[in-house]
C-alpha cells in the first residue's frame, strides 16, 4: 500500500486543493491511501471520507495538523478534532485519547514550526523523514538519523499545499484497506518512503499565487 499521510486542502487557509480533487488526483497517480491533514481542522479530512465512500481500493484517513504551543503534529485516525495551543506532550496524549497516532512533520524545520529539539525527547509515534516541501534536505537527514537512533517509525509525505505536489513524497507499507490495519503497519515501523523534492518552481508559482490573491 502506498500512502500520502500529508495533504493540505482548501480547509487549510493555504491550499488552493479540493477535497474532490485530491481524491482525484491521487487515485490518478497510483496512491491507495492518503490523509487530508488539515491546520486545525479535520473538516477536510471527513469530507474527502464522505466523497471516497464506495471506493474499495482507496481510503481517506482521517486527520488534521495540529499545532501545538511550540510546533505542528500531525494526527492521523483521530475520531474528533483536536484543540490547538496544548503543550506537545498534552496534544500527543489528546490524539492519542482520539484514537489516533501522533507524527512529528519536518520536525527540523524552524520556519515552518517544527518541534526542532524538543522532538529529541517526545514521545512520539512516527516521524516525517522525507518530507518534500525541502530546499537542501539537511532537515530530513536530520530527522531520518534522530528516527533511526530512537527507533521511531518514518514516515514520506508531499505536504502538498497543491494538486501538483500530492504524491511527491510517500509511505509504502502492507496493510488492508482500513484505518486500524494502517496505523497497525505505521506503528510497527516496517515503512519505506520515498520521492523527491516538490520541483521548486511549483512552489514559487504557489507562493505567488497566494500573495496575489491577498492583493
């Protein structure tokens, strides 16, 4: 099975992808599971489960980004939304009292509100180590040698902000398409992920993009 865990869509102030659409889109590129991990919404998440319903070779997880009072996690299989500005510590706990699993994404990357150091220490229960929005890659070695040092599952996401992103990074793993069979093969921490970088001329069309829209 081969997993986006990290998608952004117009619930999230700063993608321009619809639901319907991500769905499309990564059905196109051969993906058979993805997570709408929207900021502090899991709207998004519950209306692209309602649009796949019927789909027996593809599943939406259910998810959002939350961001916690020193960094963002990602929550996947949450059963209800979870409250911003907690503590890490008290935002794990709460995702996991939802039934979910916490990750850490581009956890070393301070301008877009990693948990930079205090990952070292948080128990957490996977970690993006390719995550594709990079310039260098410097933060997802960073991350992949902290992973590996704990023992901690890795997790490939495109942290896609955009239709063309979605599927740049990914997570491969065996599991049955359900939510709990997922998780089970998240936490096991039998992944592979691979992709490449979002080309960066997407990206800079994107950030234009946005900034006009604010004119």
């Amino acid at each position: 099975m081969i997993l986006d865990p990290h998608i952004h869509s117009t619930y999230s102030s700063d993608s321009t992808a619809r639901p319907r659409d991500i769905i499309k889109k990564a059905r196109s590129i051969g993906l058979d599971a993805i997570a709408i991990a929207d900021h502090n919404s899991i709207k998004g998440s519950m209306v692209g489960i309602e649009e796949s319903k019927g789909m027996e070779d593809f599943i939406v997880l259910p998810a959002m980004e939350v961001s916690s009072s020193k960094g963002h996690i990602v929550s996947i299989g949450i059963n209800e939304e979870i409250k911003r500005g907690l503590s890490p510590e008290e935002t794990v706990e709460a995702i996991r009292e939802a039934g979910g699993i916490a990750i850490a994404p581009h956890p070393f990357v301070r301008y877009r509100e990693g948990l930079c150091d205090r990952i070292k220490k948080l128990d957490i229960d996977a970690m993006e180590t390719l995550n594709s929005r990079y310039i260098f890659g410097y933060s997802n070695w960073k991350a992949k040698n902290l992973a590996e040092e704990r023992g901690i599952p890795q997790i490939g996401a495109s942290d896609a902000h955009f239709l063309g992103a979605i599927g740049s990074c990914v997570t491969e793993f065996d599991a049955d398409f359900s939510v709990d069979s997922i998780i089970e093969a998240i936490l096991s921490g039998k992944t592979n992920v691979f992709g490449d970088r979002t080309p960066l001329p997407l990206i800079i069309k994107e950030v234009i993009n946005k900034k006009i829209k604010r004119i």
